[in-house]
C-alpha cells in the first residue's frame, strides 16, 4: 500500500507501518509488531508511543502484557476535517490582516523583477496569475509542468475555471498527445525540434519566465506594461504560426 497519505496526515514510515501492522494483526505486543512490520524494536516503541499521542492506537494489560489495537481508520477522517476547520480559521483570521499587509506593500508596486525558486515558488506566481484575475497566454512544455506541480496543477486549474479566466497557450507536439484541452481554454501546438524547458505566462502586466527543471525549478516575474505588451505582441505572431 502506497502510504503517502499517511506523511501527508503528519505519520511518519514508521508511525504508518505499525498502523497498518496493528489493523492486520488486531491486537498485540510490541514483539509480534515488531516481527510482522520488519522494524527495530526500539522504533518501534517510539511509533507506538507517537501514535498513542496522537489517538491512533490503544492498550489494555492482558495477564500483565500490554496489548496494542489500532482505532478505527475512519478516525484519519476526523483528523482530515479537524485540518479543515483549523486551516478554515487560520483563513478567516489572516483575511482580517490582509488590508493592512497590502498596505505595506503598496510601495513596492512599481516596476520590478523578482525570482521564485524551488516547487513552492513556482506555485507562489501561478496563485499570482490566480488573483490578477486577467486572461492570460503563454507558451512551453504543458507536460513538464504538470510533472513539477503534481497535485497543485489540478487545484490551480480548478481555481482558474471558478474566476473565469480564459487562457491561449501554445505547446510542443508531444504535449499534444498528453495534454487534454480543459475549460476556457485554447491551445496551439509547434514542431518539437523547438521545444525547451522554458515556458512564459504573460498576465496583467507582467511576464513570468518558467525554467521547467524538476530538480529546482526557477521563475523570473517581470512587472513592466511595456515589456508585457512587447511579449503578447510576440505571442500572436507565434499563435498564428503554431498549428491547432
């Protein structure tokens, strides 16, 4: 079983093994854990210990041997919607602040250049995109994309459709063949001999340079009128050579 959902509650390889351990066995001591998951006894105890901690397992003394037994799973449900309504909160309370936050900022809304690094960087200029709340044209490698943004490109795309955001980008052909066409959107496609791992969202006015690099991908965000413009002017040309 893949258990990566399980890091993603906060359960570590471990924390996880035991679970699922302990849902195969029943009810047992930390020995026949150990045995049947295949991890060291002393990490085991810590798993046991951790897991107690956050609800996940229980103990009762049978003739004094302490006997484990995992809660039902349907408790990482709870634990999903306790997330929730945290997150929910966190929201709520954030959005109170936010007028005054923007209000420092408003110094720094002129021309600028500014550098993303890294998966959480490049997700940090498409939320961007998300709120200039504009239609907006690019081009580059759709697929190398979604392999770097995994499960953010699916809730990004999903954001965009809810603001209504139209969009015209144009592909390598060998995005052709694994790119399907969503919502309010446009696509073109250009031979692969001119294919990169450089992509462009031009939005607003600004133009955001994307290195697709899974191992550290990098944006350039350019805040300029002009320079944006320049760029779409570019991008008709290309649109009306690309093929649909």
């Amino acid at each position: 079983m893949n258990t990566q959902i399980f890091h993603s509650l906060g359960l570590t390889s471990n924390e996880a093994k035991v679970y699922l351990t302990l849902l195969d066995l029943g009810t047992a001591q930390a020995g026949q854990i150990t045995e049947k998951s295949g991890i060291h006894r002393r990490n085991v105890y810590d798993a046991i210990s951790r897991l107690m901690e956050k609800g996940l397992i229980s103990f009762v003394i049978i003739n004094n041997k302490k006997m484990f037994s995992p809660v039902n799973p349907k408790r990482f449900l709870e634990m999903i919607d306790e997330k929730k309504f945290e997150l929910e909160s966190l929201k709520n309370d954030f959005e109170k602040i936010i007028p005054e936050l923007e209000l420092r900022t408003k110094m720094q809304e002129k021309h600028d250049v500014r550098f993303f690094k890294g998966v959480e960087g490049m997700k940090t200029v498409f939320e961007d995109i998300i709120r200039t709340g504009k239609n907006y044209v690019g081009y580059g490698p759709g697929h190398q994309l979604e392999k770097i943004l995994k499960h953010y490109f699916k809730h990004f795309l999903n954001k965009r459709i809810r603001s209504r955001i139209r969009i015209r980008l144009i592909y390598d052909e060998a995005s052709r063949k694994v790119i399907k066409k969503n919502p309010l959107s446009e696509l073109r496609y250009i031979p692969q001999e001119f294919s990169s791992r450089a992509a462009l969202r031009i939005y607003g006015d600004k133009v955001a340079l994307l290195l697709m690099e899974e191992e550290e991908p990098l944006a350039i965000v350019i805040k300029n009128k002009s320079i944006a413009d320049g760029y779409r002017k570019y991008f008709e040309v290309m649109w009306k050579a690309a093929n649909p």
